[in-house]
C-alpha cells in the first residue's frame, strides 16, 4: 500500500554525505558551549559500568557533529565544548549492553552554556540461548549455523560444535525464534548403489517446524542465559525447480535465475542459464518464492517479470520466463485536490503559506526575504517480491517524468515533495487502486497516469497496562496491503496517548509492542506472529479514528 516512509534510505543518504565531513564544528566563537554529564550503570545489578562510551551527534551542513566520552571506573563521564542546538541524538555502546530505547531513540536539544550534569543511564545486560541439534533419529548434527530471528530476520547466530551444541550471545532482551539452517550445495540427489538414499534437512525452528509459525518463541530477559533450546531437524525432499528461458540472444553466457524469498526475507538461490535457455534449481527450503531471469550483456541488462512459486514437497516444472529489455517510463501527474499539489514547508518557513512574504533583513524595511528553495520533487518506484531495485526520476513543474531504464517486475509507487499519497496507477487503460505499478509484462510503450490526493486520515488513542496510562509504549501501524509492510511508529505520551498522522486510506494492523519486545523490534514489524494479536483497522479518507490499546506485560 502507501510507502510513507523512507527511514532506512534517508539514514543511509545522509551516512554516505558524512564521509565527506573531515571534521566536528566547533562552537562559534561568540556562544558558550553546553556540556553533558552523569554516570552509567548496570540495570540489574546496579553496579557502575567502565568504558560505556557515551556520544552526542547530530546532522549539519553536510556531515555529522560528534562529541563523545567512556565512562571511568565509577561510571561517570564528562562530555565538553558541545555547541548549543537541537535534534542531538545519544548513543550508548559498550560490549555486552544494549542502551534503552527511551534514551536513544528522543533527540536532545542544549542550550548555549547548558550544564545537563545529572544524564544517568542504565545500560541492559545482554542474554545468550544455548542448546543441541540434533537430526531426525536424536543424532548430533555438527557445523549447523543456527539463528536468533526477530520477524524473519536473523539478529545473531551460533554454529553447533561435534556434540551438535550451539550458544547464541550478545541478544537483547525479548522473544526469537531460533532456527538451524543447513548448508547445503544447490546439486541434485548423490547417486547411490548400495540401495539407500541421500538424506536432506529443511531450515527447523525450535523444538521442531518448518513454518515460522511452527516455531516456539523464546523470552530473552537482561543477563539470562536460556538453556536447552533443543531443535530436532526436520527431513525434507529434496525439490528441484525447472524451467525455460525465452528472449535470450544465442550463444549467450551471462544468464541466471535469481530465486528470491516472496516475503522479501533473508536469503537467495540461483542458477546459471544452460545455451538452450533451460534452468534447473535445486533445495530449496519450502515457502514462497520469486523468480526472475537476468542477462548482462556488456552492461546492458535484461530481465524477466517475476513468476511466484511455493515449494512443497514435489518438484515445479514448466516455469517460463521472458527477458524484456529494459524501457523508458514516461508519465504524468494527476492531482485529486490542491493540497496534494503542494510540497511540505520549506526549511525555517513554519508552514508560512505559498506567496506569503518574509520579514524584513539587512534592517531596511519593506525588503523581502528570497523565498526559500521548494523541496525537491521526486517519483519512486520500489520493487516488491524481494528483488530490491529502486528507481527514482525528478518530476517536472507540470507533473510530467520520465523514469529511465526500468526493468519489467512489480513496483511500489511512492513520492517525495508532496503532501499527498499516492491514490492511484493507470497504465494505458489498465488502471489500479493503490501504489502498485504491475510491469510484470512491461509496458507496452503506454502513458503512465499517478494520481495523487492529500486526503489522509488519522489514528489517535491511549495506550493502558495494568497500572493505568502507559508513557513511552510504542505503537505500530503496519500496512497489509503490500509485501513490503511498510510499518508506522509512534510513542505514547506522558498521560498515554498516541497519534499516528498522514496515514493514507487503507487497510493496517495496529498494535502496541509489549515490553519484552521493545529492543528487538527496532525496526519494522513484519512477522505474521505480530499480526496475528494486532487489531485490523480500516482508514477512510479524512476520517480520524480512535483505538484504545492495552500494553501486555512480560510473560
């Protein structure tokens, strides 16, 4: 559904920026700088934690602004010299904690000769899971990697020794999922004569399940160490996927099949193309999957639509796929109201309305201030299906854009600049509700039509545990309609209120995150275990709702 946001993307955009920033600023010469003092400790056993190195940083004119310390034997630290601004975020780091959230993820904003001289910290031990794999028939299995998971992704990881055990260190506190994954070369079955046959393992969760949801969750607290996390793996067939390419020029060598996870999780196959454009794949684990034929020739790269696949227990034959050369885009902008033809205040104007002027400067009167830079206005397209490619152009004045070597597959559609979501896609006469742009089969050379409204809706409420209002909970607003998932954030406030704005018509599962997972669950939610307790809420253009929630204790 609607992409809204782009954190991961704009974090790495201003990482990469950073490289070119040589140095810290130092404070202007006419302006105290502030400081920053106070002590860490361990929060479970109270003791004073050496060495937590403790930063302040924020964003500017290009680059980062750093200004940190280590805390001495006792705890303490004294941070210096730091100019006076706003949006400082505080890292704590140091081997075997984890930092809470409340202190890492607020901005901190200092005064010109601020002395903040009581910053206490707790740091959180980190926990450990350690257990066995053993195979089907209670055998000790050996160089097995096992993972810690959070919603599908992988958070840590262990290897079994030759008594099959395994010990998983450095986790947060909260609940995973722990899976062995073998490792195991994409051949066929080995050839026997003695009248036995290869044995093959499937990926298992802990105690025993193929299927995440199978899998049992395991609680994580500060300092634990979880013990007899046993997993008996699972035998599996050993599958093989076929197929044929068409469109690939003869005697081409550069073609493969790309096998991506359809949930867009961890984890990827592939295979060379053979001369007669046929494929084979083989073991692949059961789920759902994407396939997609690429050729590289000299740079110039064709490919196919994405073919879904789920894998059971029998072999899938007869997958066709056809390279499509890689065209041009070009579309145009549709505007459902004014409003979502204006981009978002610029920088320092406070909302000030388009055509309003600014104060006066240089102190002759009547002057007006050059009206600030509009923001950059931008078209997206994301793919779905766990291929990952993203293709951006600038949109023109009149709304017109042209995006330039665009391969066939699903997209998202998504804009920045604009105060507004992305309503609909028309391609010729083909038209979709919603974000999704389907290039599955190109184009065809048809005019592209995005129309986009400002029409957003709200979601609004109070977040309660077993006491009465709870501050600081968090709150996930996670988009069903798409396989991407993009998620929404908000914290509850003092009294336990929540808002989630601009959020755009559509179908969401809301929850709030329970204590246990608030450090694992730093990212997106995207894990049907999460959905599965979450309320299912229906937002209407304009419409403001209101959801109660309850914050469940740690079980």
């Amino acid at each position: 559904m609607r992409s809204r946001r782009n954190s991961a993307a704009l974090f790495l955009l201003l990482g990469a920026a950073a490289l070119g920033h040589a140095q810290t600023q130092p404070p202007p010469a006419d302006e105290k700088p502030a400081s920053v003092e106070g002590e860490v400790r361990n929060s479970v056993s109270g003791m004073p934690v050496e060495r937590a190195h403790i930063s302040l940083r924020r964003y500017n004119n290009g680059g980062w602004d750093k200004y940190g310390a280590l805390s001495n034997a006792e705890g303490k630290f004294k941070i210096t010299g730091i100019p006076a601004a706003s949006g400082y975020q505080v890292t704590l780091d140091r081997v075997g904690f984890v930092a809470p959230l409340e202190v890492t993820r607020n901005a901190m904003t200092l005064r010109p000769d601020e002395k903040k001289d009581n910053f206490k910290v707790k740091l959180v031990p980190v926990g450990t899971i350690s257990g066995r794999v053993l195979d089907a028939d209670g055998q000790p299995v050996d160089a097995i990697t096992v993972q810690a998971e959070v919603g599908g992704r992988p958070q840590r990881t262990g290897v079994t020794d030759d008594r099959g055990q395994f010990r998983i260190g450095g986790l947060s506190p909260g609940k995973y999922r722990v899976r062995a994954v073998p490792q195991s070369l994409p051949v066929p079955p080995e050839i026997r004569t003695d009248g036995t046959t290869e044995v093959h393992y499937a990926a298992t969760y802990h105690p025993g399940a193929v299927p995440e949801k199978g899998g049992m969750r395991v609680i994580v607290g500060p300092a634990s160490d979880v013990t007899g996390i046993d997993i008996r793996m699972v035998r599996a067939p050993i599958i093989r996927l076929g197929g044929k390419v068409s469109g690939l020029p003869e005697g081409a060598k550069n073609a493969f099949v790309m096998v991506m996870q359809a949930s867009g999780g961890q984890g990827s196959q592939g295979a060379q193309v053979k001369p007669d454009g046929s494929f084979e794949i083989w073991r692949p684990n059961p789920g759902k999957y994407n396939l997609r034929a690429q050729f590289n020739n000299s740079g110039d790269i064709s490919a196919s639509g994405t073919v879904e696949v789920e894998v059971g227990d029998s072999d899938i034959d007869n997958i066709a796929l056809t390279l499509l050369a890689p065209e041009e885009i070009r579309g145009q902008l549709d505007f459902d109201d004014e409003m979502a033809k204006q981009g978002p205040p610029a920088p320092g104007t406070q909302g000030t309305p388009p055509g309003a002027q600014g104060g006066s400067q240089g102190g002759s009167q009547g002057t007006a201030q050059a009206p600030p830079p509009r923001p950059a206005r931008r078209i997206m397209l994301r793919e779905m299906g766990g291929m990952g490619q993203m293709k951006t152009a600038d949109v023109s004045e009149d709304g017109a854009f042209t995006i330039s070597k665009v391969t066939a597959g699903k997209y998202l559609v998504s804009m920045s600049g604009y105060r507004a979501y992305v309503k609909s896609v028309r391609i010729g006469e083909t038209a979709s509700e919603g974000p999704a742009m389907n290039l599955n089969q190109g184009s065809g050379g048809a005019a592209v039509k995005v129309t986009l409204s400002s029409a957003y809706g709200e979601i609004n409420g109070t977040v309660q545990d077993e006491k009465g209002p709870a501050a600081g909970a968090r709150v996930a607003l996670r988009d069903t309609s798409s396989s991407l998932g993009i998620t929404m954030n908000a914290a509850s406030g003092a009294d336990g209120t929540y808002s989630i704005k601009s959020v755009a018509p559509g179908t969401y599962k809301l929850l709030v995150v329970d204590e246990s997972e608030t450090h694992t669950m730093t990212g997106e939610p995207s894990s049907d275990d999460y959905d599965e307790r979450a309320e299912t809420v229906e937002v209407r253009p304009k419409e403001t709702l209101t959801r109660d929630l309850k914050l469940r204790p740690v079980k």
